[in-house]
C-alpha cells in the first residue's frame, strides 16, 4: 500500500473505527496508524501471524464497505476542498476568515464524531 491509500484508511478508521470490533480497531489501528507490521501486532497479541492477517483484511473491507455506502469520507474530502476554494478566492477580512475557520473546524469535528 502507497502512503495515500494509508491516509486514505486512516481516515476511514477515525469515522468508522467504532463500528469494527475491539480486536478488529485494535489490530487495524496498530496496522495503519503506528505502522506495525503483521508479524510485530501478531507478537503482541500472542497470536500468529496468519490471523492478523485475516483480521487485517476482514475490517478493511468492512471500512471499505462502510464508505462504499456513506460517502464519509469521501463527502468530509469535498468540503474540505470547497472550504479551501472559498477562502482562497474571498474578500473577505482577515478576521472573517478565522472565524469561518473555527465554524468549519466545529463542523468537521462533527462529521468525524
């Protein structure tokens, strides 16, 4: 996996990390987020190597079907752009700006809630 498909699962583990099981976030969280490799989380856990694989696999494609039918991501991605477009192109003050921006940081919040 390339480094933008790893932000890209990252993502969708922050939204729908809370819909795998324990072990699954655990494992997926250690796999993406610190990078640890299948045999290191299989060390860990005391289990093989071959069953964090498994378990790799089984909540990636469940985050994958999880965006597959919300668009979380995907959605949070095209605002965040729009965001940036708008503000980029605005006349507005300094100090508009910022308070747009912690308007925006709240609604992001709240999407990834």
């Amino acid at each position: 996996m390339n480094v933008s498909q790893m932000v890209q699962l990252g993502k969708m583990l922050d939204i729908y990390g809370s819909m795998l099981t324990e072990k699954q976030f655990k494992i997926l969280n250690s796999y993406i987020n610190f990078n640890g490799s299948l045999s290191e989380i299989a060390e860990e856990l005391n289990i093989s190597r071959q069953a964090v694989a498994d378990l790799v696999k089984r909540a990636l494609d469940r985050l994958k079907f999880f965006e597959s039918k919300l668009h979380f991501c995907e959605k949070i991605d095209k605002l965040k752009s729009e965001y940036s477009m708008l503000i980029d192109k605005s006349l507005l003050t300094e100090k508009q700006k910022q308070q747009i921006e912690v308007i925006y940081q709240k609604l992001i919040k709240i999407l990834e809630e």
